[in-house]
C-alpha cells in the first residue's frame, strides 16, 4: 500500500502586482501552503468555489470591477472558516467583514506569517 501526501492548506493570494503576488506566494509555500495565485477578484472567486481555501491573502487594489474589500466579503460569504488577510499601502475605503485582518504596505513577513500560520 503506498503512503498518502499529507493534505496541505490551500491560500489564495490576490494581487495584480505579478512580482509582489510571486513573492506572498514564495513565503506560504515555504510554510507548507498550496498556493493558488490570481491577479484579480474575479479570478479568485473561481478559485474559492473550486478549492476551498483555508486562507485569503488580498491587495485592496485590484484590476476588474471587485477590490480587496468585496473579496473578502463574498469569501466570507462562502466559506466562514477561511482566514481573510488584505494589504494594501492605502487606508480601508470601508470595513472589512468580521474576523478579516488588515496589514499595511510594505508587509512584515513574519507578522504576515504568523496570521496566515493560525
């Protein structure tokens, strides 16, 4: 009988910014995460249906007719047990939905990595 992969948590890192959206990316796989990496909302949303991440990592600012913001509501929406993360180096536009952290630009890794680990 063959030995099973552990199942490792799935993220979800939204940023139209391609070497930013690279570098989020890096730091989750180094911890262990499935990465899926989208470069706007919309994008992600698919994602979220299809592969029911643990965790969101979202920039405020993004190409397509949904922010960071909205993201996260309609992820919370559909999953209340993903952790939300949204960065951004520009105040909140509004508030976010219950439980989702806020970090501003530029991202301390280690406090990043220490939201996304719990």
């Amino acid at each position: 009988m063959g030995q099973s992969k552990p199942i490792r948590p799935i993220a979800i890192v939204v940023e139209d910014d391609d070497i930013q959206r690279e570098m989020l990316a890096l730091m989750l796989e180094e911890r262990n995460f499935d990465v899926l990496q989208c470069e706007d909302a919309e994008t992600a949303t698919l994602a979220l249906k299809m592969r029911h991440p643990s965790l969101i990592i979202t920039d405020i600012n993004l190409v397509g007719k949904m922010d960071g913001v909205d993201l996260a509501y309609y992820a919370q929406q559909q999953s209340s047990n993903v952790r939300i993360i949204v960065i951004s180096g520009h105040p909140l536009p509004r508030p976010l939905p219950p439980g989702a952290k806020f970090f501003t630009k530029p991202v301390y890794p280690a406090a990043l990595l220490g939201e996304a680990a719990q």
